[in-house]
DNA sequence: CCCTGATTCGC
DNA sequence: GCGAATCAGG
C-alpha cells in the first residue's frame, strides 16, 4: 500500500485523535503500525506528549548511535509546541458511556448474563470499539452499528476462533443445541 | 505476555 | 520515502 493523500489525511487525522499507531494500521489497512510510527515521523507530526501511554521519548530514547564527530548540535526547534487543545475523545470513552440498555439486535446475542442449561454463564463484554480489536479479542458485535453505543464483546479469544468461548459457541451451535437456545 | 511509541538502517 | 527490526518502556 502506498500512502495516498487521503491515506496521509487519514494518519493525520487519527494520530492527532489519540489513537495508537497500531489502531490506525488496522483502521488504515494493508500497513503495519510501524510503517504508521516511521510516517508520523516522517511527516514530522507532534509524538505522542508522554502521557502514561508509553515512550518517555527523546532523551533516553536509544542511546546506541555512534554520531560522527563532525556533527554540530542542532538547536531544537523553539515554540510551536501544539499539545492537544481538543477534548481528546479517546475511543475508551465508548465504555464509560451509559450502559442502561442493551441493543441485542443480533439475534439472541444477549450480552448479559444468560445461563444455558446449567453453568454456563456469561461474562460481561469489554465493550471494545472495531479499532480495539486485535487477534484475540472477541469480535462478537453488539448492538446496532449505526448507533454510538456499537461495540465488540471484546473478551479474550485463546485459540485461532475470532470469539470468545461464550460467543464462538453462539457462533457454531451444533444445529441440535441451536433450536434449544432459541 | 500484552501493549505503547522511537529509532535505525537496508532497501 | 518506506517499514521491519529493534529498542525501551508501561
């Protein structure tokens, strides 16, 4: 993939929103979030301040480079510092948001507790945005993804199933055990 | 181990 | 210019 203007906008955009390099790879598709890190600081875009995410930056970044001697300290650019003046809505936000009801447009996907013919019950969901989804997070979707409170179940997906146990056994009930549910 | 960003350097 | 490999850290 090669980083077409809107692609570039795209970047822009979603770093200055707060999201992580690797969130926006997945969002951008077909990079990976290194390839999002070497063109943020390519394009010189303001790094990430350093909030309690990560990289203390600058400093004690990486102390290995030889540097010939023949280079002259480069005075660092003065003013121009552009912190984050916006309310900085971070898609974690999405879980803090009221949780009153419970869309369950997807069939009987009901997130809630629902015990199954004995023990087995559900966990809540992490309530994940699509940008939070990663190899083992349950990608079970909840709710209707026309509405904000849209999310991902977001549990932990041990082995190669996209879902959590709860919802990769929604996903493929043995037909017998499917009409029992319903 | 999961994740984060930062940096280097061969391509 | 690009991004994998690597580093450094939470």
């Amino acid at each position: 993939m090669n980083w077409t203007d809107e692609r570039v906008e795209k970047l822009k955009k979603l770093w200055s929103e707060g999201l992580s390099a690797s969130q926006i790879a997945a969002q951008l598709g077909g990079v990976s979030r290194n390839a999002v890190i070497g063109k943020v600081h390519r394009l010189a875009l303001p790094g990430r301040a350093k909030a309690g995410g990560a990289a203390p930056a600058a400093a004690s970044a990486r102390p290995k480079r030889p540097v010939p001697p023949v280079a002259a300290p480069q005075r660092p650019q003065q003013d121009t510092l552009r912190a984050p003046q916006r309310p900085l809505v971070r898609q974690n936000d999405v879980a803090l948001m009221k949780d009153d009801q419970t869309p369950d447009m997807i069939e009987e996907s009901a997130p809630v507790e629902t015990p199954v013919a004995g023990n087995v019950v559900v966990p809540m969901t992490r309530k994940l945005a699509l940008t939070q989804l990663t190899d083992r997070t349950c990608k079970w979707p909840i709710g209707d993804p026309m509405k904000d409170e849209f999310h991902f179940c977001g549990n932990d997906c041990s082995e190669g199933s996209p879902y959590c146990t709860y919802h990769a056994r929604l996903a493929y009930q043995p037909s017998a055990e499917r009409r029992r549910v319903r």
